[in-house]
C-alpha cells in the first residue's frame, strides 16, 4: 500500500505557470524522474512509489495542462515539456538525473537526454514510438488524437466530461483508454481529464502526430532501456528494431512477449524491476 509512504508535494513558477510535482523518497539516493503519458498525471506512479524510493530519490512531474499542474503560455509540446523536467532539476538541484517515461512521456525522456545529454544518467522508457509515421497507431485512437487537436471540439469534451456522461460512449470508442479505467483507482481516469488543459491536449496532440526523433537520437549520450509489449501496436518489435539503429550506442532492449501498451500499468511490479536492474 502507498497510503503510508511520505509524498511531498511541489510546486513552482515556470514562465509564468504553476508546475506540480512529488517527490519521495531520500535525496541522498540516485533522482529518478517518473514522466507520465497523455490524458494522464504523476497520480498513474503510485505503485512504484514503494519499491522504487527505496532506491531512489523520486521525482514525479504533473506535465503543463495535466494533473494539478496549469498550462504554459506558451506552447505545450514534447520540447516545451522536457524543459520543464530541466526547470524541476534545477531547481531540486540536481546535478544528473534518471529518466523513466511511459509512453508520450517516454517521449518527452528522449528529448530531453538528446537535447541535455550530460544531465542525464541512464534513461529508461517503455511504449515510447520515435517516429509517428513508423509505429502502427491503432484507428479509432489515432483518429479521436486528431478529433483532439482542434480547440472547440476539446473543450466540448470537457464539458461533457464534467457532466459524467461522457466515459461509458469514450469506452466504447477507445480501447485504450477502457484499459486505463479498468487499470487506475477508481475515477483517477476521469478526475485527470477533467482537469486537462483543453489548450495543452490539442498542442501536445498535435505535437505527438508530427513526432519525428530520428534525428536526436543520435544526440543521446546515456545508456537507453527500451521496454516494449510484444503485442505493443505502439511500439512494435519491428519498429524497435528500427529505432535502435538511429542511436550511437545501441539501447538495451526488453520485450514482455505477452505484454501491451500498458504494461507500465498492467504490470508495475515487473517494470520496477526492470527500472532497477538497469539503473542500479
């Protein structure tokens, strides 16, 4: 049980925003940063706070828009967000870090360790594409992440959101997100939408779908683990086997032959061991 775990709550300025995160655990153990997905919040790393600060130093962010956290004035996007995690480790201060990122905040870990590549020590992800065009989206997610780059139809959502009539059609609609419902604490999923930034899920949406990090890998200094679901539509084997051709050192690679998407979720107990194997 978590409940019992010290958990410090944070908050900072960032350009003008208010940024949310926790953190647990003894500062004087390695920092690991805990980076959540889209929809999402820090709230989805519950279970690992146990296992996980008993080695670490945690540091879980509530990205600009999502969770307690407001948006940025500016743009929400993948690099706006990653010089957010830089603000959190200065402000820490924190000479170099760990990263773990699910999913979208994968994402953010990569682009982050390619633009500070000597702030980061090791660098571990699971589910994260590099490249849209590359990773097998499945249809219906991809097509609602385009519904939700358009303003209007975003705030829509949240006022349908707010009224408690929206989750049983979405569950319908979205495997993913029926997953995730059926995964968190009872009405973690809809507490964290509701609160979404209608601005920050349209620009970071719209950002995910221009995805592009071909490039930046090669930037990355730190030894990478790269934790996949073989039945990952996301992150495919064959994408994977891609993607670590564009790193100067090749990344560590796990596969859960019978895992998804959302292992991160499904299954925290074997992806915190992982985390620990690779870091420690």
């Amino acid at each position: 049980m978590t409940e019992y775990i010290d958990i410090e709550h944070h908050y900072l300025d960032y350009e003008g925003s208010r940024i949310h995160f926790v953190t647990c655990g003894n500062s004087s153990n390695p920092p690991l940063f805990l980076l959540h997905s889209f929809y999402m919040s820090w709230a989805i790393f519950r279970p690992y706070l146990r296992s996980l600060s008993n080695h670490f130093y945690l540091v879980a962010l509530d990205f600009p828009g999502f969770g307690k956290s407001e948006e940025l004035l500016g743009k929400n996007n993948t690099e706006s967000f990653a010089k957010v995690v830089e603000r959190v480790r200065i402000f820490l201060g924190l000479p170099k870090i760990n990263l773990f990122g699910f999913s979208a905040g994968g994402i953010v870990a990569l682009k982050y360790a390619a633009a500070l590549p000597g702030n980061v020590g090791k660098l571990s992800e699971q589910g994260a594409p590099y490249y849209f065009a590359e990773h097998r989206v499945l249809a219906k997610d991809k097509i609602l992440l385009r519904v939700m780059v358009y303003p209007a139809i975003a705030r829509a959502i949240k006022w349908v959101v707010n009224r408690k009539i929206f989750w049983p059609l979405y569950r319908r609609v979205s495997r993913n997100l029926d997953i995730l419902m059926g995964l968190l604490p009872p009405g973690q999923l809809e507490k964290d939408v509701a609160v979404l930034g209608a601005r920050a899920v349209c620009e970071w949406g719209l950002d995910i779908l221009k995805l592009d990090l071909r490039r930046e890998l090669k930037r990355i200094e730190c030894p990478v683990l790269v934790i996949s679901g073989g039945r990952d539509p996301y992150l495919t084997v064959g994408s994977i086997e891609k993607m670590v051709d564009f790193f100067e050192s090749a990344p560590s690679v796990e596969i859960v032959t019978d895992g998804d998407h959302e292992l991160t979720l499904k299954n925290p107990a074997l992806v915190a061991q992982k985390i620990l194997s690779f870091c420690l």
